[in-house]
C-alpha cells in the first residue's frame, strides 16, 4: 500500500477521508450504508468491514451521539481509519479494531443496536481478484464468506436490532436465504438503480416477511444523480426503507 494517502472528502464536504493512493477507495457504496442505519443519539452500532471508516464517519456526521466500532482486517485500513476519527473531530466516538471475522468478536464489542456492513461482492469460487492485495481482500471473500459476515452480526446484535446491508442484486436470493436461516424474518430490500446493488434491513421476527421498499433511482437519463441521491450523497438525509 503507497504510504502516502489521498484526502478526500463525501457528504458535500461534511466528512474528510484519507485513503489509499491505490488499491480500493470508497464508493457511494458506503454514503448510502450509512444514511439506511437508523440510529439514535446514544445507540451503538458495529460496522463490519470497516475499511477506512468511511460508513462509521458519515453516520457520526448525521447523527451526533452515536458511537461506532469499526471492524477491518487490514491494518493499514484500520490504522487510516483512526487517523480519520481524529480528522473528522470524532475520536472520542468512532474507532476501528483489527481483527478477522473468521473468529468470534471480542466479547467487550457487543451487544450493540445496529450492525452496518459492506461486505466483499464476490465470492471466491468465481472471482478474479485484482492484482493488488488489498483491494482483492476488500471485494473478494477470503477468511470469512458471506455466510460468516451474516452470523457474526446476528451474534453482535441485540434482540431488538436492526441489521442493515449493501451487496450485489444477483446475490440477493442468497443473502435473503441465509438471513431467515438466522432469524431474521422481517426483511426490506431497497433497489439502487441503475446500480446493481440492493440494501438491505433485516430485523427480527417469526416467519420470513420480504418486501420491496421504493428504490432509489441514483441517476438521471441524462447523467447526474437525482434529487433523491443528491439529498443523501451530498447534503446528509437519512435514507428511508
């Protein structure tokens, strides 16, 4: 990884983020994970996949009082990552600890009221990894598979939270699949056209209840972002399911 990080900025400016010259960089992926987490000033909430703390910044940006824990695998990711809390002036409530979901998180992280994660779209039996090893372990399943990613954040969670998910559509079926195996019956899904993304709120209940929410249509015919995505990408509202 270059030792010397770029400084970029989401939210039309609100949060700052110093990321790998080269390798993986955030999306809009993120912005919107981060906007559908529906916390409360006080509310904890655990961000799988943490990367440079991207989705943990910018939901501390929109609401104050809420404290995140990232979890990355990739140290240099994780030590960018702290480096942004004290950036953004959120020290004191966004921080990042290395650690593999191929293992059982530390006991002192949970329970918590949300779980945010962005998970690598790919899985490896189909993947063509990128020849840079840290974006290759950003986007492609490694340690820990989609199935893992999913039950260690039903087992960080409280009885009464909410789990909220950005994937790829075509893995939809199988995100769904795994959840009710898991006892999340009350599932939204909230398309992101024409982004093949779909986000996804799971909660607790007995019985598989699927929906479609409206989509979020991200871009124009003519280009550019609608009005919709402007108002959570640039100016910071929630997302609503």
């Amino acid at each position: 990884m270059n030792s010397t990080p770029t400084e970029n900025t989401v939210m039309g400016g609100r949060v700052k983020l110093l990321q790998p010259r080269r390798g993986y960089r955030i999306a809009v992926d993120a912005v919107l994970l981060a906007a559908a987490v529906e916390a409360k000033p006080g509310e904890s909430v655990l961000d799988l996949g943490a990367g440079v703390g991207a989705v943990g910044l910018c939901l501390a940006a929109r609401v104050p009082g809420c404290r995140v824990t990232g979890i990355e695998l990739q140290p240099e990711l994780a030590a960018l990552a702290e480096r942004n809390a004290a950036l953004n002036h959120a020290a004191d409530r966004v921080r990042t600890v290395v650690h593999d979901l191929a293992h059982p998180l530390p006991p002192e992280l949970g329970p918590v009221d949300h779980v945010a994660t962005n998970p690598p779209y790919l899985s490896a039996a189909v993947a063509d990894p990128s020849p840079d090893p840290s974006k290759a372990l950003a986007t492609v399943e490694s340690s820990a598979n989609l199935a893992r990613w999913l039950t260690v954040a039903t087992e960080a969670l409280k009885p009464a939270g909410t789990l909220l998910m950005i994937h790829r559509s075509d893995r939809l079926d199988e995100i769904v699949d795994r959840l009710a195996g898991l006892g999340w019956g009350d599932v939204a899904l909230k398309r992101l056209p024409p982004a093949a993304r779909v986000l996804v709120r799971a909660r607790r209940a007995a019985g598989l209840r699927r929906h479609d929410a409206p989509p979020l249509v991200l871009h124009r015919p003519e280009g550019g972002y609608t009005d919709d995505a402007e108002a959570i990408l640039r100016h910071g509202q929630p997302l609503a399911f």
